[in-house]
C-alpha cells in the first residue's frame, strides 16, 4: 500500500511538471459565473452519445424495426435494417437523420425519433480527476457542470491534498493548456468565485501536500 502511495505521488510529481510547460504562464479561470456569460461552449452544449447508452430508436409507423439498443463498446448499434450503425460522437438528432438516410433505401419517406434513456457517453465527454481526491475517477460530464459540482462527485480531498495547488488541463483552440486552480479556497473557505465552469475532456490534477 505504502509503495503504491509512493509511485501515485510520482506519477502526480510528474504530471505537475508536464502540464507546467503547456502554458508559458498559468492563467486564472474566470468564475463560473462570469464564464457562462462569456463562452458559448457551456450554454450551447449537446449530449453526444457514448458506449453503454441505451437508445430508444423510433420509426414512424414502423413498429417492427423500431426498438431499444444498447451503443456497443466500438461506439455501434446494430438495427432490424441497419447493420452497424456509428453512433458514438453524435448527438439524437444527428443520428435520427443518419438512420433515415439508410432506412430511405427500405422505406418511403421514413421519419425517425432517437432518445437517450440510459447515460454514459463518450470518453471525451468525460471529466477527469487525478491524484489526492478521495475518489480519483472520470466522471460523466453534464450540462452547467462547475468545480464544485466535480468535486462533490468525487469525494472531496484528501487530508494530503494541496488543493490550491491544483491544475485544469483543458483543450483551447486545439491546443492542450494549463490553468491554476484553488480547490481549498473553494471547499473549505466558501469563495465561490473559485467555482468555474467544467467542460468535456477536462483534466483535474491535485498534487500531495509536502509537509
């Protein structure tokens, strides 16, 4: 147990230092607050399917190829007509009109509703913690998703925690950045103004205090 300890304090070590170099300074978030008001990605974000979620596929007037089925792991599901169907990355809508233009080879005018009636999404949906939380764990990103939202599903930090030390990795523009983060101002003094917005593929790295 000890030795695991040692090497999850190394691997964090050793994060610490590579995300340092993504950014030539690390920039301060925003609240969450002011950060919805300034970035569309949060208020226009849409659920995109992942594996493991169960789809409810509906075709009007056609009872028998309609059904439920479940996003295998390679992100497929197979229909009555359809075999095969990628469906991982889109939203409902996008792939209600992806199963119509298929079925469009089989039925007249074939009209298609797609709901999601089981969660899990995508990889890149998911949010992920590492290091001194009491649950490190990816978590399922949802809609308004802030910092305390994550840290509530996680467990909240350890007591080796050095929470204001902690970092956001995020993709901006297409480039990896990193962003300084006080998870100890925000839990244990109540500054909500350290409350800032997740969004998909987030990476949260909480280093151990060093006493």
């Amino acid at each position: 147990m000890k030795t695991n300890k040692i090497a999850l304090s190394k691997l964090i070590f050793f994060l610490t230092l590579l995300t340092s170099g993504c950014a030539s300074n690390l920039t301060k978030l925003p609240s969450a607050t002011k950060y919805t008001s300034i970035t569309t990605s949060v208020d226009d974000y849409q659920y995109l399917i992942g594996p493991g979620d169960n789809l409810s596929i509906f075709v009007w007037r056609n009872p028998d190829i309609s059904g439920s089925f479940i996003v295998r792991p390679d992100g497929k599901v197979t229909t009555s007509l359809v075999e095969d169907i990628e469906v991982s990355g889109k939203t409902a809508t996008m792939l209600a009109r992806e199963i119509e233009e298929q079925l469009g080879k089989y039925i007249n005018n074939p009209r298609v509703t797609v709901s999601v009636t089981n969660f899990s999404g995508p990889l890149s949906e998911q949010v992920r913690v590492i290091g001194e939380a009491t649950n490190p764990s990816a978590v399922s990103y949802t809609e308004r998703m802030t910092l305390l939202d994550l840290m509530i599903a996680v467990g909240g930090l350890t007591e080796f925690a050095d929470g204001n030390d902690a970092k956001l990795v995020r993709m901006v523009a297409g480039e990896q950045k990193s962003f300084s983060i006080r998870i100890d101002d925000l839990i244990k003094n109540g500054d909500i103004e350290e409350n800032i917005d997740m969004l998909p593929g987030d990476i949260i790295i909480i280093p151990e205090a060093w006493f």
